[in-house]
C-alpha cells in the first residue's frame, strides 16, 4: 500500500491476499460479524489460525447448452461432462 497506516476496512479474498495483507488484519474471531456468518466454509485464515477473512461474495459459473443443436452436430448431450469432451 502506498501509505503509512493500513486503511480501516480491506478486503482479503483469497489465500494470496492473506500472504500478503493478513499482518495488517485483526483476528474476526467472537466478533459481532462473524456472528453474522451462516458457514464458515469460505471464511479464510492465516498461517497462525488467524480469522482475517469473511467469507461474503460467491460466484459459480455453468455451461448452458442446446441439446437440439448438440444431437444435430451428431453428439449426444449426455456423454459431454466437461469442455474437453
């Protein structure tokens, strides 16, 4: 960071980020937010067991297809499992 302080509120959303800023990040542990959290599945961790990282934004990303033009390219929809099928 190009500053002498550390800003209030960061955001550390994934394992290198918390290499590299998880120094800087309080310990989340008994907090009031992390009360809040449902799982903590996504939630991440430093080195020491430090909760530096709330777990708040997932993504997912699917493959839509037409099952139509797929058998029309002379496929079948069923014995396609990923992209290099």
């Amino acid at each position: 960071m190009d500053k002498s302080e550390p800003p209030t509120l960061f955001v550390i959303g994934n394992q290198a980020a918390v290499k590299t800023w998880g120094d800087y990040a309080i310990d989340l542990t008994g907090t009031k937010i992390a009360a809040e959290g449902n799982t903590d599945d996504f939630n991440l961790y430093g080195a020491d067991g430090k909760f530096v990282s709330q777990g708040y934004c997932y993504e997912c990303f699917g493959v839509i297809a037409n099952p139509d033009l797929i058998s029309k390219a002379g496929h079948d929809i069923n014995q396609i499992h990923q992209f290099s099928d």
